[in-house]
C-alpha cells in the first residue's frame, strides 16, 4: 500500500510596494502565502499528535491504573491500555478480585474482556470529571455515568441482562449456585459531592431468580445460623423487583417483594448513605415465609422453621413468617430477630434504668433528711408553762445550743517543800588589787594537770565472795586467799 501526501508550496517574493494600482494583488498574494503557512502549521500539528498516539506506552499505563487502584483498596489488574486519539480508551482484560468472605474460601475474580472509557479532555481542563464506562459481561450490558465538578455529582448505571451468576460478590458470599437475570438502574444526584446530601432512585429485578442445587452449602454472612453453611435443595425466588427512593441521604425500601411457588419475601427500612459510601449503613426489615411445599422438599428447612428462635418468630397476622433485622455497615451486615432489640434501644433502655435508679435514691436521701430533721427538732417552754414547738434546722434560724461541759475539778496541788535561804557570801577586807592594763598582754597561765577520776570497774564475784568493794556480811568466813 502507497500513501502519499501532496504538501503546499511556499514562495517568498518581495512584495510591491503598497499603492493604489497594485493593493488588490498585494492582498491576493498574503492570502495566498498564509494559506500555505496554515497548511505547514496543521500538517505538523496532526504529524505531532500521530506519532505521539503511536509511542504511547500501553502496558506501563496499564499497570499505572491497577497500581492507583491498589492504592485505594481494589485489586484491580490491566493488561492493557488501547487509547484513541479522540479522547477514549479501551481497557483490555480487567479482573477484579475480591477478598474471601470466610477464611476456607479462595479469592474469586471478576473478569471484563473490553472496558471502553471515554473521557472527556475539554471538562478536565476546566476543573470538572466527565467519564463514561460501558462493557460487556458475558451476555449482558452496563455502563456507567460519572459527572463531576466543584459543585455538584451525577453518576448514572445501567446493567441489563447480565446472569445473577455474574454479579460481582454475589456467588463469592452466598457460596451456593445462583441463576436469573440481573437489572439494575441508578440515577443520583449528590449536592456538594457528598453521598449524605444525595437523592434519586435505584430500581433492582430479579426475573426466574434460582439458588441452591441440593448439594454446595449456602452461607448468608452476619447471621447465626447459616453463617456455618446449610445445604437447600433448588429454590425458586420468583420475579424479585423493587426500588429505593433517595431522599437527603436516605435510601427507603418501596415494593420490594416477591412470591413464588416455594417462598414469600418482602422486605422494607432504610440504608443510610455516608461518606465514605462504605461507611453507609443498613436499617433494614426482612420477611420470608417458606411454603409447606419446600418444607416437605427439606427436612433441614423444616427443622429450621420448628427451631426457629421466638425473636424471630412474627406475631399474627403474619404467623408462620420469619423476620430479621439487618444492621451494620456494607462491609459487614449483622442480621438478628425481628423482635430482638437494636443497639439505640438497649441503650436507651440503660439509660431510662439509669434515671430511676438516680430518682429512687434522690427520694431515699429527701426521706432521710426528713426524719433526721424531725429528730433534731428542740422543744421550748413558754411563759405559761406550755410547751412550744421547737426550731428545726429547715426553719433557717439560729439553733440552741447545748449546755457547755464543765470539766471536773482537779485535785489541790501538793505543799511545796520550805525553802531554805542561802548563806550570804563572805565581803572581802583589805587592800584591793592594782588595776589591770588593758593594753598590757597577759604572760601565760600554767594550769595544773586535771585528773580525772575513773570510774571503778565491778568484777563479777566469784561463788561465795562478795563484790568488789563491798565489806563482807558478819557472821559469814572470810574468803580464803
């Protein structure tokens, strides 16, 4: 194959100078020469952006994506990146895997052969996101709308005929075969971008929903007992359709029930959206009856609706269904009797026990006050002989005071002994001494030795003497030498 371009030529000529009989032909001319100048320019540009498309590395944009998306918690890997000039790209062979729901179970994969992305350049110049996703699961169709800017986010969904085999996590968590055709429309709108201000609607169907084949265990996680697997033979669901209204952040259940030849389901409450979506929350009502038909089919199943726990046994008129209550996050759905009591009612409950208790003892303690007040309370006599009430400390005046406590008397104290005068000191007589010069220095003192008298030591006394220094007793020998 031959490609060949026929490119403008371009003519330099030195132009006539500007006058009254040549301006047109001077004008033709600079057309004529921008003209070509314009094709050169477009010609580059188009060349330029070619082989730019043409080396763009593929596979390290690929890999670019999955590692973003591990970044934020999905397993995501992409073999490879088609990107068209024009704004678009093709993702080949994109798996998603999802983490086990139980600790024996293997890590399953959501595979997509072609996911077509359009992004628009022009909306993430000006601040905004626009990106349209479409794809094709197995004999099915979705795609998906996102829009977004500073203000305000719009995301769009539709799938269609995708078998309920299919649906991510769904066969991962349920363990047991499912079969039907899966439909799913979402339209929200999120002021200021936050999924607790959104509102729109999200439509489900189900048509010739199937689960169970007699032999693989079906697990429902966050419940008691099926969390360890039960075997179900094939159970008909029926047409399951139904919609949630979005209004300021709430999700509220609306006809959302089925009927079928082996079951009845409905089920009603409120999901909670928050930000992070997996932070949302579910307050849900569940209702299923199971035909005397399927229980004939199961013996398990009959053995479960005999055993059945009283807070999930419903009253009349709706006896012989059971009811759950679904709480908790997303991520971890807990499920509990219909009639068992939710975590705000136990706690408000606590703290309605709480205020009588505090009530109860604040009476005991008025009631104690009352009687110590009445048994302090003095009695008066008044001026006719009478006795008149006495003054409680309620009354907040002065109280009477008890009679002082008057020690007893101490005993005299005894006669000192007579004090004896001292004898007057002797005057000396004669001659005083010359006086001392102050100036004059002293000769030294030689004073005698000082002895000092020690103390005698007692010697133990030997059998039959006396102690050291101690006559003998008369009337006894002298000691023998």
């Amino acid at each position: 194959m031959r490609l060949s371009f026929r490119l403008p030529t371009i003519e330099w000529r030195q132009l006539p100078t500007l006058g009254v009989e040549t301006g047109r032909g001077w004008l033709r001319q600079w057309r004529k020469q921008a003209r070509g100048m314009a094709g050169w320019a477009l010609f580059c540009a188009v060349m330029f952006v070619f082989f730019t498309w043409m080396s763009l590395p593929g596979r390290a944009i690929a890999w670019r994506i999955s590692h973003e998306l591990k970044q934020r918690g999905y397993v995501v890997d992409v073999e490879d990146v088609s990107i068209s000039p024009f704004g678009g790209f093709t993702l080949e062979n994109v798996s998603w895997t999802f983490q086990p729901s139980r600790p024996d179970e293997v890590p399953s994969k959501f595979v997509v052969e072609e996911l077509d992305v359009d992004f628009s350049v022009l909306s993430y110049m000006f601040g905004g996101i626009d990106v349209e996703i479409e794809g094709t699961l197995d004999e099915g169709t979705f795609s998906v709308s996102y829009d977004a800017d500073e203000e305000s986010t719009e995301i769009e969904a539709h799938i269609t005929d995708v078998p309920l085999y299919a649906v991510p996590k769904l066969r991962q968590s349920l363990n047991a075969p499912t079969f039907g055709i899966f439909a799913l429309d979402l339209n929200l709108a999120m002021p200021e971008n936050k999924f607790e201000s959104a509102h729109g609607e999200i439509a489900i169907s189900c048509t010739a929903c199937r689960v169970g084949d007699g032999e693989t265990p079906l697990y429902i996680p966050g419940t008691r007992g099926l969390e360890k697997g039960v075997t179900i033979p094939e159970i008909d669901l029926g047409t399951l359709a139904g919609k949630f209204v979005v209004e300021n952040g709430t999700a509220k259940a609306e006809a959302f029930e089925t009927t079928s030849a082996d079951l009845s389901f409905n089920a009603s409450g409120t999901i909670k959206l928050k930000d992070p979506f997996a932070k949302s929350t579910f307050d849900l009502m569940l209702k299923v009856l199971l035909t005397e038909a399927l229980q004939q089919r199961s013996e398990t199943l009959r053995f479960m609706m005999q055993t059945a726990s009283k807070t999930t046994k419903l009253d009349p008129p709706e006896e012989g269904w059971l009811g759950y209550r679904v709480s908790g996050r997303l991520t971890s759905p807990r499920f509990a009797g219909a009639k068992s009591k939710t975590a705000d009612e136990r706690l408000r409950e606590r703290r309605e026990r709480s205020m009588k208790s505090a009530e109860e003892r604040r009476r005991k303690l008025e009631e104690r006050k009352k009687k110590k007040s009445a048994t302090e309370t003095v009695p008066s006599e008044s001026a006719d002989g009478e006795d008149s009430p006495g003054i409680t400390p309620e009354a907040g005046l002065p109280q009477p005071s008890a009679p002082p406590m008057v020690p007893p008397p101490l005993p005299p104290p005894a006669e000192a002994p007579p004090v004896i005068p001292a004898a007057p000191l002797p005057v000396p007589t004669g001659e005083l001494p010359p006086a001392v010069d102050p100036t004059a220095i002293p000769p030294a003192v030689q004073l005698p030795p000082v002895e000092i008298p020690q103390p005698a030591r007692e010697q133990p006394a030997e059998l039959g003497q006396p102690p050291v220094g101690q006559p003998p007793v008369e009337g006894e020998p002298p000691p023998s030498p």
